[in-house]
C-alpha cells in the first residue's frame, strides 16, 4: 500500500492539498455562500468550456473508455469497469436514499437569488448530493494515474478530474460539498480496487487485450 501511496504522489499530493484548501473554504462558509462565490466567475469561454468538459463524467464516456482499454490490457478495463460501477453504486445509493432529499443549487435557492447559469446546460433539481459526475471523473482518471508511469500525467490525471468536478459546481449543477464527497468516493474506491487487483497478481488472460489474444 506504500510503494502505492508513493507512486502516485503526483496525483495524490495535488489531491490532497485539495481536500485541505476546499474542506477549509467549507468550513469557513456555508455550501450556499460558497456556491454564490463560485457563482460570481464566469465568461462566454468558461460557460463552453465547462458544458463540453462536464461530459468526460457521464457514464457514456466511462465505456468509451473501457472498451479502448480493452486493445491495451484487460487489466485495466477491468480496473476501470469494477471502479466505476462500485463508486457509483455508493453514490447513487447515497442520493436517493440517506441524502434523497438533498436540493440542488437552482432549486435550494429556487427564484430568492439569481444564479449565473449556462442557457444551454440542462439543469436538475434533487439528488444533489454527492456528485455522479464527480465520482465518476474522479474514479476514472485516477484509475489511469494508477496505470500511468509518467509523473506529469499523473498529476495531469488529477487536473482532468479537478476541472470535471468544478464544472458541477461551475454548471450550478452541485455544491462544493457534493463535489467534495464525490471525489472521495472515487479515489478511495479506485485505490481499493487497485491495491486488491495487486495483491492478485498477474492472471495470464488479464494481461492480454483484444489485439494479442493468442
């Protein structure tokens, strides 16, 4: 669990130094006064930038992405499939039973505060916490920090995942608690998931992929 702990220090640290500086933003202000600081930053560029980039969190995505991983190595489709539907699994769980009447950002302030929203951007109103979305991109991209060797694209796994789950909040589409939470989930999931597929070890067939079966 160490030597895992100190090869991914490029996306753990970094992750790490989030959790610090947005638990202390949290802890300092309600989830409504953060998201209206949030709130106050946009531009024409942030408002495309974040709708298209949103999307590398939909479950889509995820299985575009197993399916290539499957001409790399099984392994790592397999790490990426059991991931993903583990961390989401606990986070719907979560939204629509424990936190089930948790409101998102424009129905918690419904029409008492004018929120800077995308036009575009389909906007939803329960289940707000955690985020899908960020579990998803946060279970994905650390899984292929996990995977990666290179230090910097390890930590440009984790910048990957830091912009997905602030186009929620971004998007008005979560809180900053909700995102919070849903990374959490994701990278704790993906590293359990990963120290257990260690502990395996090798399985011939898993080390395989679609293009060298034989």
């Amino acid at each position: 669990m160490k030597k895992i702990l100190q090869q991914n220090f490029a996306f753990l640290f970094p992750y790490f130094m989030f959790l610090l500086f947005a638990g202390t933003f949290l802890t300092i202000h309600s989830k409504a006064e953060a998201h209206l600081i949030i709130n106050k930053f946009s531009s024409e560029f942030c408002d495309y930038f974040f709708y298209y980039i949103t999307y590398l969190g939909d479950g889509i995505a995820v299985v575009i992405m197993v399916v290539l991983l499957c001409f790399v190595k099984f392994r790592y489709a397999i790490l990426l499939t059991v991931s993903n539907i583990i961390s989401s699994l606990i986070t719907q769980l979560l939204k629509r039973t424990v936190f089930e009447n948790i409101d998102r950002p424009t129905q918690f302030f419904g029409s008492s505060m004018h929120l800077k929203l995308v036009p575009w951007a389909e906007t939803y109103i329960h289940n707000s916490f955690p985020s899908g979305h960020t579990t998803v991109a946060f279970t994905t991209f650390f899984c292929f920090a996990l995977i990666l060797e290179n230090k910097l694209l390890k930590f440009f796994m984790f910048l990957i995942a830091l912009t997905i789950g602030f186009s929620r909040v971004y998007l008005s589409q979560h809180f900053l608690n909700d995102v919070y939470a849903g990374s959490i989930i994701g990278v704790l999931i993906s590293f359990v998931v990963f120290y257990f597929m260690e502990r395996l070890g090798k399985v011939n067939w898993m080390e395989k992929s679609i293009v060298k079966l034989k």
